[in-house]
C-alpha cells in the first residue's frame, strides 16, 4: 500500500526529478542490493517515471513483476562462510517506498526552500500495525528543509541521520505546513 504523500503534485514532482538527475549525474544515486543486472540498468529509469506520473506502489510492482529483483543472495554464516538465502518478499517494497520517500522528502525540501517556506512537518504517511517510539516522536515536529536536504543527500543507502524519513516500513514522511 502507497505512502499518502500529502503534497506530491506536479511541482513536488519536478524537483523529486531533479533530485533523481542530480544524484545520476553525482554517480550517487541509491543502486538496491536485491536488483539483478536488469534491474540496475533500469532502475534510474523506473525511479524517474514513478517520480514523474506513480508512486511507490507503481514502482513495488515493477520491481515484482518486470523481473528486476535476484531470487537469492548470499550471507555470511557464523563459520565465515557463506550460504545463499532467498530474497525477503519485502524487497520490492523495502526498495521501492524507501526511496521513493525520500525522493518525495527531497522533493518536497527544495520546494520548500524555492517557495520561502521555513518548515516541513513530519507526518504518518503510511499505517503500521506496530509503530516505533522514534518514529512517532517524529510526528507534528517541524524541521529546517535545507538541514533535512543536505542530510538526505549525503546518505543514499544508509538511514538519514537526522531519522527524517526514517525509511521503508517506518511509514513516516514530510509535508508542508
């Protein structure tokens, strides 16, 4: 089930393309471990049409049904070795919401910024059955969008420092006042 993303319009939606480019350009942006080589080549591509006309659900089924994902990986046993598992189920979601949240959050950050707007506010954009304490201290809070933007932009693969989106399942994410 899609994130409810309060303001993703298409001005939001220009800037989350830009924020897509821009990490394309840097050689920086987020490549899944899950992805198979398919999926790696067309990932930027499947990022920027859920960014320009989906949402995280459109890119989760991509990710399920076009074939991009590997159906097992390696893991390190506790001998040192390594044995292949299965791929999570939840990987085409995991992927799929987390950075299309925080694309959106980007997104919504410069927007923010080009428009004057002081503040963007974190709200439960997504229902969970079992909720965090820290991702529910986050909500109502308000946060400076360019501290939220450089830290969503030097962290692509690791959770934000500032927690703000904290990442997939936690269902939080960012809006205007």
């Amino acid at each position: 089930m899609a994130l409810n993303y309060l303001n993703l319009d298409d001005k939001t939606r220009s800037y989350m393309i830009e924020e897509i480019d821009r990490d394309i350009a840097n050689d920086s942006l987020y490549i899944g471990r899950h992805l198979n080589q398919r999926g790696i080549a067309d990932w930027p591509d499947l990022l920027r049409t859920a960014a320009q006309s989906h949402d995280d659900d459109w890119l989760t089924g991509q990710l399920r049904h076009k074939g991009y994902l590997l159906k097992t990986t390696p893991r390190q046993s506790r001998s040192g070795g390594y044995t292949m598992v299965e791929v999570r189920r939840n990987a085409p979601e995991m992927l799929a919401e987390g950075e299309f949240n925080r694309f959106y959050a980007r997104g919504l950050c410069r927007r923010a910024i080009d428009e004057g707007i002081d503040h963007v506010i974190a709200y439960r954009a997504k229902t969970v059955t079992k909720p965090h304490k820290a991702s529910e201290a986050k909500i109502g809070n308000q946060y400076d969008p360019e501290v939220i933007l450089t830290d969503l932009r030097t962290s692509q693969g690791v959770g934000p420092a500032l927690g703000i989106p904290r990442g997939p399942n936690s269902g939080i994410s960012l809006r205007l006042p």
